[in-house]
C-alpha cells in the first residue's frame, strides 16, 4: 500500500496521478486538515507532525511514503528519512524542467514561503541559474482556494490574478506550481496566464519515482498484497468537506474517516 500524506486537499492532485500511473496499488490518503495550513507552522513542529503522520500509515501497512506536499517535503523529508527504514516521496518544484524549455530565460515559481525560504529550494534554483533567472511568488491565498473548494469564481479569479501578475509582467514563460494544491486552479491559470506560458506540475515525476522506488524494494514475483482500486481517505479535520470536494472535483463517491492525531 502507499501512503500519501498533505495537509488538506491539495495533495489530492498527487493522487489523481497515482491511480493513473499505478491502477493496481492500494492508496491510503491522509489529509492533515486539522493542522493546515503547513505553511504557518515551524520546521520543529512539521517534523514532529509529519513523524507521527508517518508512524500512523505505516501501522496501516504503508510500504512507501508519498510527502504530496513541498512545505512539509522541504521541512521534514530528510527528517523522515533518517528515523523510518521504508522509501520516502517528496516533492520538489519541477525547476529543472522548467528552466531547459524556457525561451526567454525566465521562470516563475509560485509556492509556499516555507517552500521558497527552504535550503533546498535555494539550492535547486542556484542549480539551474545558467539556464534561466528563477523569479518567485509566495501564493498562500492559493492554498486556501483549494482548501475551500473555490476554483473558478469571480473571487478565485481575482485572488488567481493577483499572484499571477507579478510574474507575467516580467517576463516569465514558464511557472512552476510548487505546491500540490496549485494543480486544482491550473484551468483558470492557464486560461489567465494565456496560451504562451506553460505551467508545469510535477506531480507526474513524483509518481514515477514512487514507481520505481516500489518495484526496486519488491521482488520480481511479488504482487500488490492489495486489491485494485482499493482507496482510503482519512481527514483530521472536516471529513465531510473532503468528501463534497472528491465528490466533485475528482468525481468519485467515497467514504472519508475521521481520524484524530496525536
């Protein structure tokens, strides 16, 4: 089983690309809304949250950690690493990419500000400064859009708007969405940002990483000990307004647990 952990909703766009790629594996899905928003909190506190977040899917037979979230990715991923024996997914704004197809040399970087102000997001920007000038934008009102499932209102649009046109107007050709709520607003995105800006959602190279990293720590015989299509969601917060956003954006009807974390 993968477990797959964010602080609300917006990881949910990892998981949409999980059951594309990997249809046969069952997914348990944690929405750590009780402690959202991530990016208010320390680097000490995501630690200690995202450790305990982990110890619970493990209990629930995760064999792989999914972190769908670059805030708690860049606070507490090596955290992880180095207190659980078992392979560990983070997210990583997909700047690589988006800095080789640029034409004009300059790319945006829409995100959290634990994300923007993280060593590693410093790091992989300095990486690929000779390809492309990587500008940012910490988009917070973003997160909360998705998390009160508004993703095409004339209040959305405004918000979208507003984080969008610092980087239009210099220049940028590319615009990473580096946080996994982003991926939810990408129509309205597309549609303000116009056809020749590209926006560039990383969760399809997470998925596949996860993929390899499972077939890597499996034998060559060995089957998913899980049935197809067996999905789980649990909320620390608000299970029935998880379950309305699946139920309408994703278009599936599930059943949400309430869980409370300590």
């Amino acid at each position: 089983m993968i477990g797959v952990f964010d602080s609300g909703l917006g990881g949910l766009s990892v998981w949409r690309e999980l059951v594309k790629q990997l249809p046969d594996e069952a997914v348990l899905y944690l929405a750590d809304r009780g402690y959202c928003p991530y990016g208010k909190r320390s680097a000490e506190q995501l630690q200690r949250r995202c450790e305990a977040i982990t110890r619970y899917l493990i209990a629930q037979g995760a064999e792989i950690i999914v972190i769908a979230c670059n805030t708690a990715t860049s606070a507490a991923a090596q955290h992880l690493r180095g207190r659980f024996n078992l392979p560990i997914v983070g997210m990583e704004p997909a700047v690589k990419p988006a800095a080789l197809l640029s034409r004009r040399g300059k790319i945006g970087v829409l995100a959290t500000e634990v994300t923007l102000s993280g060593d590693k997001f410093r790091e992989l920007a300095e990486r690929y400064r000779d390809q492309a000038e990587v500008l940012v934008q910490p988009a917070p009102r973003l997160v909360e859009l998705v998390e009160h499932g508004d993703l095409d209102s004339a209040h959305a649009r405004a918000v979208v708007t507003s984080q969008l046109e610092p980087l239009l107007a210099a220049g940028v050709d590319q615009i990473v969405l580096g946080c996994t709520h982003f991926p939810f607003l990408l129509p309205l995105m597309q549609e303000l940002a116009g056809p020749n800006v590209a926006l560039v959602d990383p969760a399809g190279a997470v998925c596949r990483q996860t993929a390899r990293l499972l077939d890597q720590q499996r034998t060559s015989s060995a089957a998913s000990a899980n049935p197809a299509g067996r999905y789980r969601f649990v909320s620390t917060d608000d299970a029935p307004g998880m379950h309305d956003f699946i139920a309408r954006v994703l278009q599936r009807d599930v059943a949400v647990e309430s869980l409370t974390l300590e």
